[in-house]
C-alpha cells in the first residue's frame, strides 16, 4: 500500500509518500480500507519527536480515521467487508485494574491508534474490532473523520473559557460546551478567526495576540471568573488559565500543544479550591454519543480543508503553521 510515513524526526519535510508494508489483520483485529483521516496535533509530537513512536521509526501517523472494512481476522464476527465504519483511537487490554474498573482511558497499557501503532495516513490501517464503529450513512467519511473527540462536563449557565478555537480540540469542545447549555469565550491568533469561533456558538472572542483573556475572561463575567477553561496548548497558557478561574473552577487539561510543562500558582489552587482535571479522550460509548448528536444535526464536524494523501507534507505544514480552522484531512 502507499502510505505517508517519516523514519527520521523534524518538520514536514520529513514525511514520505511511498510504499509500505501492508498491515494484517491478526486474532481480533480488523483491516480498514481508510477512506479519511484527520490530522491532530499529537501527530506533531509523533513526527518532531517530542513524542517519539514506541514501537520506533518508521512510523505513520494518524489517530483519528474513518473507512471501510477490508478485511477481518480470525475470531472477528459482528463486521462486513466493505461496511461503512469508524475508528475509535484509544487501545487498551480490557484486563488491568482499570479497564475492569470500566476506565479503559486510563489502562495501564494505554495506546493510541497512529501513536502506538501505525496509524491512518495510509491507504489501509488496522486496528482491534473493539475499537470499530459503524459509521452511520448520514455521516460522510470526512465528517466521521473531523468527529469532536471530547468529552464534557460542563452545566447549562455555566462559562467556559475554551483555549484555540481554530484547533480541532478547541472547536469541539466550544460545540460540546454550548450543547450543554453553558456560555462560551474563546481565543484566536488571528483576527480572521473570530467569525469562524463565533459561527461554532462563541459568545465573546479573544485575540490572544493583542487581547489578555485573563483580563477578558474577568471583564466578560463580572470580575466573577468562569467556571471551567479548557486547555490544551501547555506553558504559558496554562499557567495564565488558572488565573481566570473563579471560587470552584475546574482547569481540564487535555493536551500540551506548545509544550509538556506548565507552572500553577499554587496559592490560587488551594485559596479558591480549584480543580485541575486531567483527560485524554472520551470513551467509545462516548463516541457513539456524538455520532448521534452529529446525525441529529445537534454538532458540527469542522473540516478546514481536505489533502489528498500523497500532500500529506503540505498538510501537515498547513497545520504546523496554524492556518486550519477546524480539521484537516487526508484522503487516499
Ligand atoms: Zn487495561
């Protein structure tokens, strides 16, 4: 099969658009014929080696996939070839203490799809059944594909200041904050964005350029402070986002884009019994959830823009450059 892989870390540069050894699907596992797959920016990590592959290089990237079933591997019933259908990223054994605990996200042999294995930039992908949903027809491949993978919880009245929301992360979680009925601010880079944040429910944008949110975040709520911010950019985002938290208010980090460090203010942790909640990704029940919400017109998918596969460096640079605006693509 092609597919667009690096065996050296760096920039886009080093992504490659070649053939590749063809994935086989063994006991338990299912053969994707992929038809889109979603840039994310754990695939930045992946390819400049802030987040080297453990199995080593090469490696192809790619978390987030959407196609059709190629083939199945002994023991695997429930599934056609050809069927329409989704990947959920997350792997994990279904035996350590956790997974019996029923929290499979945080699995003492956790993986992700394109991370611990070979993910979707590629013409075919494999992955365990259990980690495959059927893709329902009213969902194109490519919106299956820029699905929001967040998990929310978040009350209606509530404020929410959710970080980048030209991100895919962040304009998931603006849609999945206003569907639960809580009030939005958001940031931007650019101030070509701030239409874009608004049309996904924004109530106020930021420009974190020229604008500071903590100050913004406080005029927007009254000097009171919101209740929950969403952060995922690391470093001196993180560190500032405490401070725009009000008495009670949960920090839900959920990604370090910029960098794996941030300091916190302890004084404000402890003084105004803040939260600080870590996650990594929703469950597959949870995925269905959104399929749901997506068929039923209640979310969004947000593609930017749609590469085909062999543009997998120009893709990636397109992101690397933060020009997207919702999802990227690729498509073999
Ligand atoms: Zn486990």
């Amino acid at each position: 099969m092609k597919a667009a892989y690096f065996k050296e870390h760096g920039g886009a540069e080093k992504i490659l658009y070649d053939d590749y050894r063809d994935p086989v699907a063994e006991a338990g596992e299912v053969v994707v014929r992929v038809r889109a797959c979603a840039l994310n920016h754990v695939d930045m990590l992946l390819l400049d080696g802030r987040f080297p592959p453990p199995e080593g290089l090469p490696h192809v990237n790619g978390c987030e996939v959407t196609g059709t079933v190629e083939s199945l591997g002994p023991g695997v019933a429930g599934l056609e070839r050809g069927q329409r259908v989704i990947i959920f990223p997350g792997f994990s054994c279904g035996r350590c203490e956790y997974c019996l605990r029923g929290e499979r996200t945080v699995c003492v042999r956790y993986g992700y799809l394109g991370a611990a294995k070979d993910g979707g930039y590629a013409e075919l992908v494999k992955a365990p059944a259990a980690n495959i949903l059927p893709l329902p027809e009213a969902i194109s491949f490519e919106a299956g594909a820029a699905v929001p993978l967040a998990k929310a919880e978040c009350r209606p009245g509530q404020t929410v200041l959710v970080q980048a929301a030209g991100s895919g992360v962040g304009s998931a979680a603006i849609q999945i904050a206003r569907l639960c009925g809580a009030r939005v601010m958001t940031t931007v880079g650019s101030d070509d964005k701030i239409d874009f944040a608004r049309g996904l429910g924004a109530e106020h944008v930021v420009n974190y350029r020229t604008q500071d949110f903590v100050e913004e975040a406080r005029r927007w709520t009254g000097k009171r402070g919101v209740d929950i911010v969403v952060e995922h950019i690391g470093g001196e985002t993180f560190e500032r986002s405490v401070l725009a938290l009000t008495r009670l208010g949960t920090l839900v980090t959920i990604g370090s884009h910029d960098t794996h460090w941030g300091r916190l203010d302890l004084r404000h942790v402890y003084s105004k019994n803040l939260r600080v909640l870590g996650t990594n990704l929703g469950s597959v029940l949870e995925l269905g959830t959104i399929l749901e919400h997506l068929v039923a017109g209640r979310l969004q998918a947000v593609v930017d823009r749609v590469f085909p596969l062999r543009d997998a460096r120009a893709a990636v640079q397109h992101v690397l450059d933060r020009k997207n605006r919702g999802k990227v693509l690729l498509v073999p």
